[in-house]
C-alpha cells in the first residue's frame, strides 16, 4: 500500500507539473504556447480559455471536499491530453509535443486508478 501511495504521488506529482506549467504558458500566452496553438488551427483566444481550464483543474484535483469535482478534474484533463494528441497527429506535426501527450495521459491513468485503489479503503471524510 506505502509503494502504491508513493507512485501515484509521483504520477499526481508530474500530471500537475505538466497541466499546470502548459496552463500557466497558455495563461500568459508564452509565444510556443501561442506559436503551437496557431500551428494546430485554433483561435487567437483558445489559450487563455485552455489556460483558466487547466488551472482550475488542478484546483479541482486537490480540492478535498468533493469526490465528483476531483472525478470532472481527472476527466477534463483526459480529454485535453487525448484533443491535443488527436490535434497534433491531424497537422502531422510529430514532435516531443506529441509524445508529452502520451506520457501525460499515462501519468493520468496511473494517477487516477492508484488514486481509486488507495482512497476505496479509506474512511469517506480522508477519500476525498
């Protein structure tokens, strides 16, 4: 249970260091934030809307007082990574961005199964 605890901190640990530094790039509209965006065709506005959803997600995943908005966190960013896969191999354009979308949505499941299997057992006020 300890080595089940310490790898979905780890996997939750790099999913937050992943949606929360492209948050923050789409927030500001770092120039590859923006540059990247353009090159997958969406709008000049998409990446503060990408942003604000991103950080809030992560709000989301730490919050502890609602199962259900940790499980909408968990689903959002799965269908962030999965769009931005999708987006990336529609305009061909393979590049490490491509590969941090399988890794990110790798850690996501990790996060996400290991989180259900050590929280299960757990008294409801500590599950979320």
């Amino acid at each position: 249970m300890k080595t089940q605890k310490v790898i979905f901190w780890i996997a939750t640990g790099l999913l937050t260091l992943q949606m929360g530094s492209s948050g923050l790039a789409n927030l500001l509209r770092a120039e590859d934030a923006v540059r990247t965006i353009r090159l997958l065709g969406y709008p000049d506005y998409f990446p503060v809307m990408l942003g604000v959803a991103k950080l809030l997600g992560l709000v989301g995943l730490y919050q502890r007082f609602s199962g259900k908005l940790t499980e909408w966190a968990y689903a959002g960013f799965a269908f962030d990574i999965i769009a931005a896969i999708v987006s990336h191999l529609a305009v061909q354009n393979i590049t490490p961005e491509l590969f941090a979308g399988f890794f990110g949505l790798a850690v996501l499941f990790v996060s996400y199964f290991l989180r259900g299997k050590i929280y299960a057992t757990a008294p409801p006020s500590v599950a979320y």
